[in-house]
C-alpha cells in the first residue's frame, strides 16, 4: 500500500516538472503545505484520503515521497 502515495506524489511532481523552467516565475508562496489525493474505484468506493505534508520553497517546490 506504500506505493501508492509514492505513485500519487510522483504524478504530482511530474505535473510541476514543466513549471521547473519557469520557477523564477512561480508565485509559490514559502512554507509548509498539504497534499490529500482522495480515490474512488468502481466496486471499491472510497478509499482513505492519503495526505501528506511538506515544507515547500521557491527553490524546492517539487514534494518529496516519504524517506
């Protein structure tokens, strides 16, 4: 089950990847943010929200999986 907030994490830096040449004009605002990613699946319902929490900056925007 660990895989799957990596997989999530990973889909999310992988949509900010194409910002990375325009980070000098990113407006991130500093600090400490928090990412849910809520799944449904037909049969299954819903599942648990996975959240996860990380100090971003304009230099680090990009969140990290658990380490």
């Amino acid at each position: 089950m660990q895989s799957l907030p990596l997989a999530a994490l990973a889909l999310f830096g992988l949509a900010l990847a194409p910002l990375s040449a325009r980070a000098d004009k990113l407006k991130l605002h500093d600090g400490k943010w928090e990412i849910t990613v809520q799944m449904q699946m037909p049969g299954m319902g819903n599942l648990p929200p996975i959240v996860h929490r990380q100090c971003l900056t304009q230099k680090d925007f990009v969140p990290k999986g658990h380490q």
